[in-house]
C-alpha cells in the first residue's frame, strides 16, 4: 500500500538535507497530499507500508490501538 506523507520543512543543513521539519499528515492519494501542501517549505514523498490496514484486516503487530496505555 502506498501512502503519501507531508511535512513542512522549517531548516535545511548546507548539502540541502532537511535538519528540522513538523509532520503534517499521511494521505492515501497523492492528490490529497498535495492539496494540503500551501506553504514553500512543504513537500510530501510516497512510502510502501508493509502491511495493508483496511477494513477487512486486523491490525498489524506492533500497533497499539488506542495509542498509550490507554488511560
């Protein structure tokens, strides 16, 4: 499965490698990552996720649903 993930760049390093940036979000189109991208320090990349997390399949190993200790 391929997501798009969306960050804001806040400071790049001199060979141009991003030292600081915030994570604005994972989208599963390329076209709803791109609508969320209106600042100049905005990009997005695609990743491959191991595994497929829809409705017919149960969560993957290692994810904790709801996040923390559930408190």
């Amino acid at each position: 499965m391929k997501l798009w993930i969306v960050a804001q760049v806040k400071s790049v390093d001199a060979d141009g490698w991003a030292q600081d940036w915030d994570f604005a979000g994972a989208f599963t189109t390329e076209d709803k990552a791109r609508d969320v991208c209106t600042e100049p320090g905005d990009c997005m990349w695609p990743v491959e996720a191991d595994t497929f997390l829809g409705r017919d399949t149960l969560p993957a190993p290692g994810i904790t649903f709801p996040a923390g200790d559930g408190r």
